[in-house]
C-alpha cells in the first residue's frame, strides 16, 4: 500500500469548510470489512463469522480522504474482532503501522484514544440514522459530522467490491493464496485511483452521501447488525 502523507488539512471533495475546521487534524479512516473465503472444514466455525453460513477473511484497512489505501491486514478469521485485529496491527514490528501524527477516524467497533477518533457510544451516528431524522443534540451533531467525513473508507470499500467481484465469492485457493489476492485487490484499486483512470465506479462513490446499500456493494451485514446494537443502547438511555 502507499504510504499516507499525513496531511493534516486535505482538501476534501464534497465536504464544506465546517467539517474541515471541525475535524481539523483528520488523516484517514480506518474500518473493518469481510471478504468471502472458501475455508477447510475443520476451521470454518473460525471464518463464519456471525455464525452465518458462509465463511469470511476480516480486512483491517485503512485509507486517505481519496480514497486510496493507505495500510491494509488481511487474512483474520471472521470471528476475530475489529479491535483485536488493530491491537494486533499496532504491535507487529513486522509490518511498522502507520501511526497518525494527528488522528484517524474510526466507528465505534474501536477504543476512542490517542491517534483515533471514534463517535460518541449510545448515540445515534451512522448517516442512515440521519436520513431519517435530524441531529438535535450537540453530540448527535458531532457523531453526524463525523460520519460524513468517515464514509470516506465505506465508499472506497465499495468501489473496491465493486471492481472486484472476486472479494465477495473467493475462488478454492488455499488460504495463504485468497489473503494475497485480497491484498492485490487493495493495490489494483489503489493503482486505478492514482492512475486518475476515467471509472465509472469511482465516479459513482466520489458522492460523499451515496446510499451504499442501494448499489449493492454492502460490505458485510456488520452495519447492519452495529446499528440495531446502537439502537437498543440509545433505547436504553
């Protein structure tokens, strides 16, 4: 992957000057995403993840607000946690994480500290919270700006899906041989967004408020599953 300049004042398409001053110091965002895997019969209860019936790799990545990727892990079982993945990232000296002079963004799955900003818990913040309703606390606005800036890593996931179809039904290769090509995935995408090829995928994800479950490019039913867990805490309260 390329390395991030740390800028810590991108120019931000589709993003206003507020957003900007808010969250100035932003870098990247980081989130996790399941790619389909075909795995052994003795493991497959580690790969299915949610207990659902087919088998996942979870990807920790990273990537700069356009949308190239910046660090990415590949090849964690589906049921290891997003939180485990980054804490195990952090500590290999193998593969120097790019730590953030300032910070990245990041969703609830993670610890809010130093170098990662993630929203506020038991309050609404995914944007499809907000196409229902309007942010009326100060911290329902804060977690709504900050999803915006950090849908960047969302859309990218689902041009990168999109490109790729390869990630959502993986062919029978070994697993050393599928975490590869999950890899090559993220580099081929990232040489079509530096190239500045004409793409009709990123044209189409360039729209900072897409609806990505309407394009059939979801990453994974964690979303899903994270908001209905966000809803009955913000019940509870």
């Amino acid at each position: 992957m390329v390395p991030t300049s740390f800028n810590p004042n991108p120019n931000i398409p589709g993003h206003n000057r507020r957003l900007r001053r808010i969250f100035r110091g932003r870098v990247g965002a980081l989130d996790g995403t399941l790619v389909h895997a075909i795995v052994p019969i003795d493991k497959q209860h580690l790969y299915r993840g949610r207990g659902k019936g087919d088998c996942y790799q979870n990807v920790l990545a990273i990537c700069d607000f356009n949308m190239i990727f910046t660090f990415v892990v590949a090849g964690w079982e589906g049921i290891a946690h997003d939180s485990r993945i980054l804490s195990e990232a952090l500590a290999d000296r193998d593969a120097p994480f790019p730590f953030p002079l300032p910070y990245y963004l990041c969703d609830v799955a993670y610890t809010h500290t130093r170098g990662f900003m993630a929203p506020y818990r038991n309050v609404w913040y995914l944007l499809g919270d907000f196409h229902r309703r309007r942010a009326l606390t100060n911290k329902e606005k804060f977690n709504h700006s900050h999803a915006k800036l950090r849908n960047v890593i969302e859309r990218a996931f689902g041009v990168l899906k999109a490109h790729l179809p390869i990630l959502k039904k993986m062919a029978p290769f070994p697993l050393v041989t599928q975490r590869n090509i999950v890899i090559g995935c993220f580099a081929l995408h990232n040489y079509i967004r530096k190239e500045g090829l004409s793409d009709e995928y990123f044209s189409q994800y360039n729209q900072v408020d897409i609806s990505l479950q309407s394009n059939n490019v979801q990453d994974d039913d964690d979303d899903e599953e994270e908001e209905e867990e966000e809803k009955d805490d913000v019940n509870e309260v």
